[in-house]
C-alpha cells in the first residue's frame, strides 16, 4: 500500500512538472503573432467595423496566465469619415491559474492605459455606436425556443472570491460630437484606480478627469460587495468634487441590487455659488433676478430613503442665500403622486429673484398677445397627484410686502387643490383665509375667503405701490371666484363680494371739508401753509360687488368729525378705469359728532376718474352752482318770508318742487 501511494506521489508530481513545464515552453515555441489576422478578422465580423492590435501581441500562461497587447483600433462603420470609434494605447491583464479551479480569481494587474472613445452622431442623425444590423434570421420554432431558467430569487456570484492586486485606467479620454446640434464635449485625462478590490473588503475607489478642461474627481469606498446579493447590504462612501465649486458626499448603502435596489444614504452638498458653478462651463447663467447677488449661495443636507416605490428626504435643510430651510418631504405610487411635505423657512425675500423691472414691463407687455396664443397648460399631472403638505414662513417680502409667520395647510386630490388654513401677520394686522384651485376640467376655477384684521394700511402701501394718500386700520371680509389661468382671462371672470372698512384714518392729498366749504382752495389754487391736505375720518366704509371684472360700491360712505360723504361708482379692473361720485356734506360744527349720518352744509359733489395709476380727482361745479341757487332762492329768507302769507302756503310744496326740478334739470 505504501508503494501504491509512492508512486502515485511520483506521477503526479511529474505530471504537475510536464504542465508547469509546458505552460512555460509554449508561449516561447508557440508564434502568438500568426494567430493575430484570424483574431482581427474574427472581430471584424462579429462588429461590422475595422479591427486591428498592434504587433507586440504577447501571451503568458505561468504562474500568471497574461494577455498584453498595444495599439488597439476600433474603427467606425460604413457611412462616417472619421476612422477610429475606439483606440487603445496598451492593455494588460495577468490572473493566476491554479487557484481558477476553486472559483477564486485572484488579478495581478488589470490596466488599460489611454483608451479613448470617439462617439459622434452625423448630420442625419445616426450614432456610430449603434450596432450595424445583422442579416435577420430565420425565426426558431416554438419547440426550438428555449425556456428561460426559473428564478429562484437568489443570485450567487459564480466564484468563491475574488482578488486585484492593481486595477487602473489611465490617461483615458472620450469626445461626445452631435452635429446635428452642434454640440461638441470632450472629456480628458481619465484616471481611474481601484485598490484592495475583494469581496470581503471595502474597494477603495480613485477617479479624476477634465470635462472641457475643467476638473472633476470621485474619492471613497464601496463594499464590501459579499457574494450573495439577493440581501446585501452595499456600503458606500463617496466624495465628488467638480468645476473647483460643487463638493457632494455621499454615505450609506445601497440595498438589494438585483432584486428590489433600493438606497439608505446621507447627501450632503457644501456650499457652493451656483453662479460660479455655471460660469465655470462657460455659460451665461440662464436666470435673471432683480438683484444680481442672488441664487450666489447654495448648501443642502438631507438623509434619502428611497426604492422602487416609495421615496423620502428627512432631515433636510438647504440654505439658499440668506435663507434656510428645513424640510421633509415623502412621496409614493409615482404613477399617480402621493406627496406629503413638511416646510419650514426662516426668511426670504422673493423679490430678489423677480426678474429685473425692465424684464418684467416687456413680459407684462406681451402678456396680451402670448395668452391669445400660448398653449393651454395640462393639468393631467395635478388631477392625478394627492398631495398633504404644511409651509411655514417666518418672514417674507413679495412685491415689496413685508409679511411675518405665513402658514399654508396644502391638500389636493383629483384636481380639487386646497389652502385651508392661511394664515399670516402684516403691518401690525392679521390674515386669515382659504382658497380652492379646481382644475379636474381643462378651465380651472378658483374660490378665494380673506378676512383682514387691523392692518395698517398705509405703511402697506407705501412699501407696495409707494404711494402715501390713505392712512388707517384696515378690516376686511372678501369673498371672490374666478375662471382661468390667464390673468386677463381672470379678470374678465371675477365675481364676488366684500366689505372693506378703514378706521381712524385719514385720506392723504385731498381736503373734502375744505372742499365743501372753498373749492378753489381745495383744488390746489389755495394753500395750507405749506402742508399736505388731509381728510381725517373716523371711519370709511366700503362695501362692494364685484361681477365680470367690474367692482360696484353703491354705498360707500366716510364719517369725519367736519364732514359725512357717502361714495358711489365702478371701478372696472379690466380696463383700469374709476368712475366715482363723492357727495360730500359738511358738519356745520363738531359738536355731538357722530351722533347721525346727516349734517347740514353744503354739498360739493367730486367726481374721480381716470386709472388706477393716476386717478383724477375735480369738483362737480355745475351741481354745486345749482346747489348754492337753489339755497338761494328756495330756502332764502325772503322766500320764506312769502310762503308765510297765508293765501301763498298751499302752494309752497308745489313751488319749491317746480324750482328744484328746473334746477336739476
């Protein structure tokens, strides 16, 4: 038995030393470079394009099994004049044999050293890396087909492990030419090396390259990959840096790959100037704003979890200039949205990020002339979405408004969009109100409640339109709805209602005490030692309809310790235009002011007309001379003096009647 087991020793040791023998004899005997035309032809037809390699073809079986090779073409198809798709300077890989029978994989060097790629779609359209097609085959039988192997939900990497000693790109470049557009983009000196690479370690990764000569480069690990990746969990830990601006960190994991993939993983990006970034490629920055300083800061941070059917961000905040948000958002069945949101901002001002005024008059010009034309918006993606979400605002400017603690509650389900409640703080007042956006028809149609408490309406508008000719404390209950998206078409169909009262006030630029008592002075002929005329009230009240753009307030009226004024006319919102009569009635003292809503004095009709952007304001003249008559004569003294006789009294009320209606006419 002993001599059974020596000898065997003995012929496998032999045999051992014939393989290991001839693995080294055959590459020195064996001529690699007479195999090289079949090889390239070989490849030549299998790809429809030219194929050639270098004539330093070199081959080694032991102890690493090494191919090398160099200058390495990859030529276009039929059709394109530029001559190579692919090239490569050199290439070498070498891999240890005898441990391949136990499935382990063990690389001493894998490096391809200066490929590059040319990829370049011609005039008609056409990419020369698109495959050539092939002669069509006869189509297999039914009994011919082959049934795909059953999946048993696991997948298992065929080897038991796997080893790299240096695995490199080197000095790589590719050129992207479309010159269907024009577009030409090259991206050079890729550098790409992996260390450590197994399964059971973290891969240390290393990328650098220059896109249009601007660098950009990935530092970090990924792995350990394992072998089973039905449940593997794959950590990752990724830096990427581009342009000399944009920093973004990626750390977590991606999970099940092949079966659900999904991703567990902090995103951070460094404050970067969007800016910047953008003038780094070489482009104007595709968004004008009021202030040229504006979108020059930019962070974010947020933890993402996300798979095939679900997403979330946690944890979010983003600073953008001055402001910063805190944010989670959620979102699912992506076919038909369901977002939730939770917002949280600390300031903005919105303004900023308008476009400039001289934009913003050009657009508003045209604004006419594209609604007429532009295509009517789809509101498909809303009708489908579901939507529940919160925005807080601590501060917010919006067309020079200064606004504090906005509160939003969005909810929207087929097309039916929600803000209830909405809340904010303004000018020492408040808002509350609710809206409702319908769009499940193709012409949306919008429901607007405010109530408005105590603002202070004149800081308002002064900050707003910079106008100072109202002073008071505003309340208000609106209640309006319209049709459309176009704000021409909105004003045509707006309808509602509200009562707008201002208290302890004052009508700034206009005196209608001394208006009732001398219009020449004020009008403007006269002056008031210098200051500014006034109208102080205790109350104006406005209540109003409004029906297809035209707002009516039949009963406006003023209450003011020297005068009462009652106010009635249209303001048309789609032309701009006033047409009001303001019937003044002077106080004859201020003794038990307030007490009734009619005074005796004289009264002075002012008629306003005119635009919004500058009313007019005159006397009604011809009302007041036939006022000032009508005192005159009818209730003169002497007058009453003759119906006093007693064969004259019956016909008083018939005279007076005559007289006044002569007058009015």
């Amino acid at each position: 038995m002993k001599s059974f087991f020596k000898w065997g020793a003995i012929i496998i040791g032999c045999l051992a030393l014939v393989i290991i023998a001839a693995m080294l004899l055959i590459p020195m005997f064996v001529d690699v470079q007479k195999y090289k035309p079949m090889l390239e032809s070989k490849v030549t037809e299998a790809t429809g394009r030219p194929f050639s390699v270098g004539d330093d073809l070199r081959l080694s079986l032991f102890p690493w099994a090494g191919v090398s090779f160099s200058d390495l073409r990859l030529g276009n198809p039929a059709g394109f004049a530029d001559k190579d798709f692919v090239t490569v300077k050199s290439f070498e890989v070498r891999i240890k044999l005898l441990p391949l029978i136990s499935k382990d994989i063990q690389i001493k060097r894998f490096v391809v050293n200066e490929p590059r790629f040319i990829l370049i779609k011609n005039k008609k359209g056409r990419a020369n890396w698109e495959q050539p097609k092939q002669p069509s085959k006869d189509t297999p039988t039914r009994q011919e087909e082959k049934v795909p192997p059953e999946d048993t939900g696991k997948f298992e990497l065929p080897i038991s492990a796997l080893t790299v000693g240096n695995l490199a790109i080197q000095n790589g470049s590719a050129l992207w030419d479309d010159r269907t557009t024009g577009i030409r983009k090259e991206i050079s000196q890729i550098n790409l090396a992996l260390k450590d690479v197994s399964l059971e370690r973290p891969v240390t990764l290393t990328f650098s390259a220059l896109v249009d000569q601007k660098p950009i480069s990935i530092e970090g690990s990924v792995g350990p990959l394992g072998r089973v990746f039905q449940a593997a969990t794959i950590p990752i830990d990724l830096s990427l840096k581009a342009l000399k601006q944009l920093a973004l960190r990626l750390k977590g994991s991606l999970e099940n790959p092949l079966t659900n993939p999904a991703v567990n993983m902090d995103i951070e990006i460094a404050e970067f100037s969007p800016r910047k970034l953008v003038a780094e490629l070489g482009q104007d920055f595709p968004v004008k704003t009021s202030d040229p300083k504006a979108l020059n800061s930019l962070a974010l941070k947020t933890h993402v979890k996300a798979d095939a059917g679900k997403v979330s961000l946690t944890n979010g905040t983003m600073s953008l200039d001055q402001s910063k948000l805190n944010f989670s958002a959620a979102a699912s069945e992506f076919s038909r949205p369901n977002l939730k949101f939770d917002l949280d901002l600390d300031q903005i001002n919105l303004d900023r990020y308008m476009p400039p005024p001289s934009d913003q008059a050009a657009a508003e010009k045209s604004s006419g002339k594209a609604e007429s034309s532009a295509k009517r918006p789809d509101y498909t993606p809303l009708r489908r979405m579901i939507l529940n979400g919160t925005a807080k605002i601590g501060q917010l400017t919006v067309s020079k408004a200064r606004v504090q603690d906005v509160l939003l509650q969005i909810k929207a389900k087929d097309g039916i969009i929600k803000l209830d409640p909405m809340q904010l703080k303004m000018y020492q007042g408040n808002v509350t109100g609710k809206a409702v956006l319908n769009v499940a028809q193709n012409t949306p149609r919008s429901d607007l409640k405010l109530r408005i408490n105590d603002i202070q309406v004149n800081p308002l508008l002064k900050d707003v339109l910079e106008k100072d000719f109202l002073e008071g404390r505003t309340n208000a209950d609106i209640k309006l709805t319209m049709v459309g998206d176009a704000p021409y078409q909105i004003k045509k169909t707006l309808n509602g209602k509200g009562d707008l009262r201002f208290n302890d006030g004052a009508i700034v630029g206009i005196d209608l005490a001394s208006m009732a008592r001398n219009v020449q002075s004020a009008f403007g002929a006269g002056t008031q030692g210098g200051q500014r005329p006034r109208t102080d009230f205790t109350e104006l009240a406005i209540p109003f309809t409004i029906k297809n753009g035209v707002a009516n307030t039949p009963a406006s009226s003023l209450k003011s310790p020297f005068i009462r004024i009652l106010v009635a006319g249209t303001a048309d919102l789609v032309k701009e235009t006033l047409d009001f009569r303001v019937e003044p009635k002077a106080v004859a003292s201020i003794k038990g002011q307030g007490d009734a809503s009619q005074r005796s004095g004289l009264m002075v009709p002012v008629l306003v007309s005119g635009t919004f952007s500058s009313p007019k304001f005159r006397p009604d003249l011809s009302a007041a001379a036939k006022q000032n008559i009508e005192k005159q004569i009818v209730e003169s003294k002497e007058a009453q003096k003759l119906f006093e006789k007693k064969e004259l009294k019956p016909l008083e009320k018939n005279v007076k009647g005559a007289l006044k209606g002569l007058l009015g006419n």
